[in-house]
C-alpha cells in the first residue's frame, strides 16, 4: 500500500481508512479566507455500500489501497448487475450497480477491460480512455447547420446520453470520452 497527501486524493481514487475500504465519488480542496486548507471529500464504503463524508487537513496522509487487475471480458447486464468473465480461467464474476455507477454506460458486449480486486474482492473496474457507441435515437439533421452550432442529446446503445454536433444521425458510431462522458469524434 502507498501513501498519498490528502491534497493529491482525486474522485475514483481508492483509499483505506480505519480498516475500511472506501472509492471518492467526489473531492474539494477548500481554502478558507485566512484559515488553513482542507479537503472535503465524499466517500462509499465498498463493504457496505454506505455513504459518507470526510474532512481531512492538507497535511494528512492518507493509505492509498493497492489493487490487483485482471483482464476480463464483459457479458451482459441484468437485474442482478453486470457480468464479466475471466479471459483465462474463464470464471464468472458479478459486479452491482453500486460499484461501477456511470462507468456502466461505458460498457459494450464482449469488449475486454481491467476489472479492480482488492484481496479476492471486486472492487471496480478501469475503462480505456475512449469506446465506440452506436447512436440509436437522436433528433434530425438540422440542415445548414454547422459543427461549430449548438449541440443536440444522443441516445447510445448503452443507455448513455452524450451531446452531440446536429451532423450526427441514428445509426452513426460515435467515439465518447469515459471520464468526463463527452462527445470527441465520429468513429
């Protein structure tokens, strides 16, 4: 395990306190007029699900968790979550909504990703920098509209919904960051 400066901490990051294993779904370093710093941070403890949040000073250092990643495939999603497959043992694992939040937009059938262990527990999973979407639902073309113009919402075929430039159409494939859930390119 390392450790890191409460300062250095960024949304996703695992950490342990007191024992527990906790993901930071969001993060703000505060400076108060002429009073010290500190961050605020909202936390999910992966246990039990519970949500919470921590104030910590600039100065402390904080236990970074140390994962294992092995490489998965994913199968499909139901109602009891998202399945991936061990591409070498072919062991089946299960991972609920709660763990992987808006990362499961992300998601396409049989494409192979990272999937984060701590100890012989899933804890999460680490998506390429980019995927390919189909659009299935979009409005039409505006025609004369120009790239530079006004974007319009687009329905991927996971769910997902990304604003796209008004060339885009239904059938179209299109490339979407998986950090911050935008548009780059047609694909």
């Amino acid at each position: 395990m390392s450790s890191v400066q409460a300062t250095r901490l960024r949304k996703g990051n695992l950490i342990v306190l007191d024992g527990e294993l906790y993901r930071i779904l969001d993060r703000q370093h505060v400076t108060p007029g002429n009073l010290r710093g500190f961050v605020r941070v909202k936390l999910r403890n992966l246990r039990n699900g519970t949500l919470q949040e921590q104030r910590l000073r600039s100065e402390d250092v904080i236990e970074r968790a140390s994962l294992d990643e092995v490489e998965m495939q994913y199968l499909y999603s139901d109602s009891s979550g998202h399945h991936f497959m061990d591409t070498r043992t072919y062991e089946q694992i299960s991972l609920a909504d709660e763990v992987l939040g808006e990362m499961a937009g992300f998601l396409v059938a049989e494409s192979v990703i990272k999937v984060e262990f701590f100890g012989a527990d899933p804890v999460g999973i680490e998506l390429p920098q980019t995927v390919d979407l189909a659009v299935i639902e979009t409005a039409p073309a505006i025609k004369g509209a120009t790239a530079s113009a006004q974007l319009k919402p687009a329905t991927l075929e996971t769910g997902l919904v990304v604003q796209v430039p008004p060339f885009i159409t239904v059938g179209d494939r299109v490339r979407v960051n998986t950090e911050s859930g935008e548009y780059q390119s047609r694909a």
